[in-house]
C-alpha cells in the first residue's frame, strides 16, 4: 500500500493548478520580442508602466493572500481552487504582457538605459512570483525536503506558511534617479535635437511637455514604494 502523502490535499490540487502556470511563465520570460515599438514619449510611457505596476502588484498580492488562500482553506473544494488560481493566472498574465511591452519599447539611445531599468524592475518582480510558486510545488512534490531546508519539524503538526509579499526590486531608484535626469534633459529647449524645426517651434508655441511635473510622478512613486509608503 503506498504511502499516504502528508501534504494536505487542498494544497496538492493548489500544486496542480499552479504547475502550468510556473512552467508558461518561466517561457514567456525566456521569449525575447524584438524591439519595434517605438516611444517618442519615453517619460510618459515610463510612468504609465510605473502605475499599472502599482495596480497589478496590489492585484496580484491580494489574490494570492485573499482568495487562493481561503480556497485551499475549503478542505475538497477543488473547483474553488481552481478558480483562485485561474484569477492568479490572470494577475501574472497583466504583468507578462506588460514586460513584453517594455521589451518591445525602444526610443533614442538615451532612453535605452531607462527602458533597460523598467524591464529590469518587471523581471525582479516577475521572478519573486515565480519563486513563491516554486516553494509551493516543492512543498507538493518533496515535502519532507521543504520542511528540513526552513528548519521545520517533519513529524507532527506542522505550521508552515508560503506567502508571496513583492519587494520593490533595487532598479527602482535607479530609474528614478534616470527619469528626473531624463526629464530635466528634455526640458531644454532644442537639448535633443536642436537642428529639428519641429523642436523649435514646439519651444515658441508652448506645447512643450512639463518633464518636470513627470519627474515628480517618477520620484514620488519611487520614493514611496522604497520607504513603504504602500499600505501592504
């Protein structure tokens, strides 16, 4: 008779559903878009991506520690399982095809370091969700191993708790150091292209951009999710 697993049943059919989902997310992040796209904002692109990683992050940690934990809460409801994972699938998706778009972005030779830095901070991000789901399939597939390595008890009732919280990865400020450089470069009338009429006359006739304002966005946004201005 073979022996019975000591991984819960909920959390095994949570391995299960999450298997697929470790394994399409490691390819997406091995495919390398060629860069096409190209950003003639390149401030404006990098602060709408620095906002939807806000919103996707929040999205993603709160699945994880709200529904996909109370599903594997519900001893044999394997549907609901399924379904919290499937919301997860989805958060991870948000946040692939977000990085696919950062890598498919290219602008002017001084946009690639900050392009460079945005991809980075999706990829750190992106990599501690895939470490979470690796700690529970290890779980699943070598309990006893999982249990040892965090210096747990391998008998008895064991208290054992994977959660997922996302650091702000450390290309953070570097990026916001970049996008007030950045900004205050753009602020000057004719900096990047000062034999372009379109530049000069966009200084004459006032439709220049306030970079500035957007380095503000970029370092106040920054700042915060590095202090913990975040609530989570």
């Amino acid at each position: 008779m073979a022996e019975e697993s000591i991984v819960p049943k909920p959390v095994m059919v949570l391995g299960d559903a999450l298997r697929p989902i470790s394994r399409k997310t490691e390819k997406r992040m091995l495919e390398v878009p060629a860069r096409t796209d190209r950003q003639e904002d390149i401030l404006e692109f990098v602060s709408r991506h620095l906002d939807r990683i806000a919103d996707d992050t929040d999205a993603l940690t709160d699945e994880l520690n709200g529904d996909v934990r109370n599903a594997i809460g519900a001893e044999g409801n394997d549907a609901a399982i399924w379904r919290a994972a499937g919301r997860f699938e989805m958060c991870i998706e948000r946040l692939l095809d977000s990085y696919d778009e950062v890598r498919r972005a290219k602008g002017d030779a001084r946009d690639a370091p900050g392009l460079l830095l945005l991809g980075d901070i999706y990829r750190e991000l992106l990599d501690q969700a895939r470490a979470w789901l690796n700690e529970i399939l290890d779980f699943v597939d070598d309990p006893i191993e999982a249990l040892h390595s965090r210096g747990l008890a391998t008998e008895g009732d064991v208290d054992l708790t994977i959660s997922l919280t996302l650091e702000a990865p450390p290309q953070t400020d570097s990026l916001v150091r970049w996008g007030r450089q950045r900004a205050e470069d753009l602020s000057r009338p004719g900096w990047d292209y000062p034999d372009d009429p379109r530049v000069e006359a966009a200084n004459h006739d006032g439709r220049r951009r306030d970079y500035g304002v957007l380095a503000l966005v970029l370092s106040a946004f920054g700042l915060g999710w590095l202090t913990g201005g975040d609530d989570e």
